[in-house]
C-alpha cells in the first residue's frame, strides 16, 4: 500500500513536470512565430518605404514634377519626401 501512495505520488509529480514542459515548448513556439510574424511585417512596410523614396528620387531627377504631385504619386508626406529632397541634394 505505501509503495502504491508512494508510486501515485511519482506518477502525478512526473505528469505535472511533463505538461510544464509541454507548456513551456508551446508557449515559445508561440512566441517564435509572434516574433517571426512580426519581424516580417516590419520588413515588408520596410521594404515599401524605401521603394517610395527610390521613386521620389527618379521623379526628382526627371525634373517633370513639383514637389507637391510627387508627395501624392508616392504617398510620401511632405515632411519624408523633404528628407529625400535634402539626402539627394534636390533643392
């Protein structure tokens, strides 16, 4: 009989050691894929930004448009497009 008390007590302390673990392992999985999502996202919206400044810069260099219908063609505020005025020595 002790050795059952003793035996179950063993049992129950392994079964919850080993859904901690599962939980633990899922729990960074989760996290993991958060963080990759994330990281994704963030180099995506990235990516298109400097893909409007890249085609500021050509539109600039044309020489065919003002600064105002060159904002609105790349979605551009006034303030970022500037900065590519000012990086790019388009004054």
């Amino acid at each position: 009989m002790i050795k059952n008390v003793l035996s179950d007590k063993a049992s129950k302390k392994d079964m919850i050691e080993s859904a901690y673990e599962r939980g633990i392992e899922q729990g960074t999985e989760r996290g993991i894929a958060k963080g990759m999502e994330k990281g994704v996202s963030q180099g995506e919206q990235k990516g298109r930004a400097e893909r409007k400044r890249e085609i500021a810069i050509k539109l600039l260099a044309s020489g065919n448009l003002d600064t105002g219908a060159i904002a609105e063609i790349t979605g551009l505020s006034i303030k970022e497009f500037q900065g590519v005025q000012q990086i790019c020595h388009f004054n």
